[in-house]
C-alpha cells in the first residue's frame, strides 16, 4: 500500500513513496499432523511484540513485566523466533530457579521447536510435567531412538521405490540413497510437471512417492482439488522427506562417536540449540563447559530481577573469545524480569545492606535509565484483584480474557460472598505468634483457620489442584503442612492443596484461589517490603483470602495502598454455604444477606466445617444405601 501522508511522507519532486507489503507465503505443511506447524494460540499485545522485536536486534534488550503479563511467553517466544531466524546459532536460556525453567521448557515444546533440539542442565528436571527426559543421557538416548526410526522410515521409502539395497543400515548409506536415488526421482517429477502444466491428474500419476506417503491420515491428493493445489501437496510431502534425511545427517555423529561422554558432549557443545540451565548451575559448571569450548550466540535470562549481579555476569562469560576474531560470539543479551518483585536472596544482612548485594544487575540497569519495555496488559487476575497491586505499576491494564462477561473471571468463587476479602485471625488462647526457632516464625490459630478454610473450600466441590496455600515463613509452611496431614491427611473428600509454600518459592506460579498467611501480630516482619507484598497479592487468577492480625497490617504505611481496597471489605470471612461448585453465579449479582453466613472466628469456622463433613457423610451413605437397594 501506499506509505501515509504526514512529514516525510513525500519523496524527491513531490513524489510520495510507494511501500510494497507482502505476506509470507506459507508453506504446505507435510502430509501428517506432526508437520504442522505449532504457533501461539494466544495473540500478543503490542508491547510483547515490541519486546519480541527488541530480543531480535543486537545487543542489550530489557524487558520489565509486571505479575500476569506474560514474561514467560514472551521470553519462550523470543527463543523460538531466535532459533528460526538463526538456525545456526545458539540459544542459552538462564533462569534462577528450577520450577521457572521447567516453565520455560514445557512452553517451548508447545512452539514450533523441535525437541531434539532442546537440553536441560542441572537438577530439577524430574518435576517437569513430561515423560520425556531433557538431560543430556536422555536427550543422547532419544537421538539413537530416533535414529532407529528414521532409518526404518528409509527403508519404507526405499521399498516403495523398488531399491533392493539395504540402505537403511547407517545414516551414511541413507544419505548416499538420497543423492543417487531420491533427488533424482525428485527431479525428474518437477520436469514432468513442468510440461505437463495444468493437465487434470498430471501431479498424482508422475508423483514417485505415492506408495511411501500411503499411510497418511487422509488422501495426499484430494480427488475434488485443483492442480495446483496438488502440486502443493506434493512440495509439502517433499518438505517431509528431505527433513527425514536432514534429521538423520544430525544423528550421524551419535552413530560415529561410541561413547556415551563423547556423544554427551557432542550434544552440549555442537548439537543442541536451545541450552538451559538455572544460573547456579552455570556458576558450578562454568570452568567445564569452558574446557568443552562451549560456544553460543545468544543468551535469554528470565527472572533477572532474582538473580544476584556476579550471577548475571557468570552466564555471559561461559565460553572463550572465538578463535578467528578474538571476540566474544555472544550477540544478543534479553533479560526479562520484575524489580518491583522479590530481589535476590542474601542472607547476610552486612552484604545485603551496606554493599547492596541485594541488587540485581536488571534492577541496576533500569535504575540507571537503560531503555526498557514495559508490558503493560496482564491476563492472570480479576481486575478488582489486580487492583491491589496495580497502584505499583506506571500503567496497568487488563487484557479482554480477564474482562469477557461470560468468562470464568465474572464468575463469583462457589461459596464466598467476595472475591477477595482479609480475614482477621483472633487466637483464642491469645499466643499469636511463637518463634520455636531463631527466624522460625510460626502461628497456630492462623494455620488453624487457613486448613479450616481449605477444608469449606473442598466440601464447596473446589478442586484441591485449583487451591494454593502461601505464607510468608518457612516455619509456618511447615505448619500448615503438618496442620494439612493431620486434619485432610486421611480422608479422601480434601486431599492436600495443589502447593504449600513461602511467597518467595511460589514467585512465577499462580493458581485459581490462593489462601495467604501472614504470620506476624507483634511487627509486620519482612512484609514490610512492598515488593513481597506484590508477589503474595498477585499469585490469585480468581480468589484471594489473606489471613492476618488485621489492625497490625493496615496499620502499616508502606503497605496501606493495598491493604486500604482489603479493609474496606468487612474483616470477618463471608460465605454462602449453600453454593457448590462450578460456579454459577455472577460476580456483579446482588446477594441475599439472609443467605450469607459470617465466621465470628476460628470456634466458629471450625464448628461449620464439622456440621457440613457430617452432611457429606450422611449424603454419602445415603447414596449408597440408594445404590444397594
């Protein structure tokens, strides 16, 4: 089209300049569904692609998201795209803890990235949700497995083709078939297409490989489709083969080399182009890797904010300066983070406080005024809980996904009268919290009215896979856990919640409804920092409930932005105990005040759970006497 009118919108002598737009050309994918190819179902938001255009240049890019916008999809994105527009270069991907690469990789095998070309390094891989192992003994194995079948798949193809010889033995004989026997069938059919033009049928009668695509799902030609789209399909069959026997050439090293270190290495330092691991992985490994001349092109770091400065700077210097030029290969450097989240974790307090090791080399950078993307649309939470850490961005805004008014987002959580609310914890016996250990910060009752919470949530038919617990002490997730055990450990109907855990471990996860302990009730404790505050606020898609000494916390300057929108819902647990699950009603419908039943405190709490596990008992027995009879 025409370029738009406006300064510099006109060329020399007047003449406005004409911009040419062509899409693409897609190819014809093979004939079977595994050569389709896997995009992003989810569209992006200009900022995620100003972000994605940003990782492709050279250089430094920056990319600042806050809770829900996507960080993880943009950095898998910009991984897949790093690897199709530079199939020759190699990828590093750094992450600081386990639970965020495993993240990482199972998004990547939704992309169009082939799986042999991925690895994993380090410990942590056993929790990634696939049978398919990535370290490098696995990825060694499947390259030989694979290798077995390729080679069948070559002498199917050269049965079809009426080759006696056994060229499926090695990959070298398979790529000698393709070059003598193969190519030239190829060959030969473009010519015969060629004269014959448009005549009805041409394609499929001087097609060579009919035989060989005959198991295919559906027919390769459709009887009802042009010549065009026939010879369409036959390029597209062509693309399939001449993959088969790229991707043999591949594993023909693993065929030469006879040991498993050797091919291990092979894999590490030649093969792969997708190298992950967690940067104290890199910090151990950096003097073998560089001893195995380690080369990459470009490195992606998600949750820089998390990792420490000296960190950040191992994982760029895990290979020698390229011996042609002197230079570093490293091209390209992302980092994708939050500083408004949780920092580094320094333990020693003289480190942390006068020399800043707390500081991440992302947030030093954005401090100083390095140019950065912001995303700025997020699709995790409801907008009334978004708006609890929204204050602690520039702009914020929400995605359609999160405002769709027949979406799960505008439907009301199964048994609660709000979406949100803070519960205030009054202990009975009047303890509050005890420190069994230095820094081992535990509470009782909260425990107690969390599990008891839990427990209302499982009778209301609430999955446990949807549930998370978090709090914001070590001491006190091992409470709720053993609190979780004794109370659901033996009984079926509850079960343990999807996670249990501190707000610094669960950072990068979210689930549908989060219950959130707070602890404290004689000094608010590390809560104070506001970025803790975000990353506990901000786990919740669809229901939060944060239990607390209510007037400590909204007592607390740092934290009243928040805590203000909390307290003005009343501080005493809502529920309607009529409601099951799946939801039904919507978040916006009025709701009888006769049908809403207030929890006075934990006696309370606890004496309804007990009613309503009576009442499922009795409904249980009941259907199956209904069952016997």
């Amino acid at each position: 089209g025409e370029a738009g009118e406006g300064e510099g919108g006109e060329g020399e002598g007047g003449e406005r300049p004409v911009v040419l737009v062509e899409p693409y050309e897609r190819r014809a994918a093979g004939p079977y569904p595994q050569d389709a190819l896997r995009v992003n179902p989810v569209r992006f938001t200009p900022m995620q692609v100003e972000a994605l255009r940003a990782a492709m240049s050279a250089g430094l890019s920056l990319v600042v998201g806050p809770p829900g916008t996507g960080k993880t999809d943009t950095a898998v994105q910009a991984v897949s795209n790093l690897l199709h527009a530079y199939p020759r270069q190699r990828t590093l991907v750094i992450t600081h803890s386990n639970q965020a690469l495993n993240d990482v990789f199972e998004k990547l095998l939704l992309r169009d990235v082939d799986e042999r070309h991925l690895l994993r390094l380090g410990h942590g891989e056993e929790l990634l949700a696939t049978e398919r192992d990535f370290s490098r003994r696995g990825r060694v194995n499947y390259m030989l497995g694979r290798r077995l079948e390729l080679l069948a798949r070559v002498e199917a193809l050269a049965k079809s083709l009426d080759v006696p010889a056994d060229v499926g033995y090695t990959c070298e004989t398979a790529g000698y078939f393709f070059k003598a026997t193969v190519a030239p069938r190829w060959e030969a059919f473009q010519a015969e297409a060629r004269r014959a033009g448009d005549e009805e049928g041409a394609v499929e009668r001087h097609f060579p490989f009919s035989d060989f695509f005959a198991d295919t799902p559906s027919p390769l030609f459709a009887p009802a489709a042009s010549g065009a789209a026939h010879l369409d399909a036959a390029r597209g069959a062509w693309r399939h083969v001449v993959a088969l026997f790229e991707e043999l050439e591949e594993c023909r090293a693993f065929e030469l080399l006879r040991s498993s270190y050797d091919r291990g290495n092979y894999l590490l330092t030649k093969h792969a182009k997708v190298v992950a691991m967690t940067c104290t992985h890199a910090a151990i490994k950096r003097k073998d890797l560089v001893s195995l001349a380690f080369q990459y092109d470009n490195l992606v770091m998600e949750e820089a904010a998390q990792i420490m400065e000296v960190e950040a700077f191992i994982p760029m210097v895990l290979q020698n300066p390229d011996t042609a030029t002197g230079k570093s290969r490293l091209k390209r450097v992302l980092l994708i983070g939050d500083h408004h989240q949780l920092p580094p974790v320094v333990k020693n307090l003289a480190f942390q406080k006068y020399s800043r090791l707390d500081q991440s080399l992302f947030a030093r950078l954005v401090r100083l005024g390095v140019p950065a993307t912001q995303l700025d649309f997020q699709g995790r939470a409801r907008p009334a809980i978004a708006n609890l850490y929204r204050w602690r961005y520039t702009s914020l805004g929400d995605l359609p996904g999160v405002l769709t008014p027949d979406g799960p987002h505008a439907l009301a959580v199964p048994g609660f009268r709000h979406d949100f609310q803070l519960v205030h914890v009054a202990d009975p016996q009047g303890v509050g919290e005890s420190t069994p250990l230095p820094h081992y910060v535990q509470n009782l009752a909260e425990a107690e009215f969390v599990v008891a919470t839990y427990m209302y949530m499982r009778l209301a038919g609430i999955p446990a896979s949807r549930i998370s617990i978090i709090t914001t002490y070590n001491g006190q997730r091992d409470l709720l856990s053993d609190v979780v055990d004794r109370r659901c450990g033996s009984d079926a109907r509850y079960g343990p919640p999807r996670a249990i855990a501190t707000t610094d471990k669960f950072q990068g996860q979210q689930n549908d409804y989060i219950l959130l302990s707070l602890v404290r009730t004689r000094a608010v404790g590390h809560l104070r920092d506001v970025r803790r505050l975000v990353v506990s606020l901000s786990r919740a898609r669809l229901g939060l409930y944060v239990f607390c000494d209510a007037p400590l916390f909204c007592g607390c300057t740092e934290l009243r932005p928040a805590f203000s929108q909390l307290e003005a819902r009343p501080t005493k647990l809502q529920l309607l105990t009529a409601e099951r699950a799946p939801p039904a009603r919507r978040l916006d419908a009025p709701v009888d005040d006769g049908a809403v039943t207030e929890v006075e405190d934990l006696v309370s709490m606890g004496k309804l759970v007990a009613r309503m596990h009576s009442e499922a008992e009795a409904a249980d027995a009941a259907d199956a006497g209904a069952g016997r009879a």
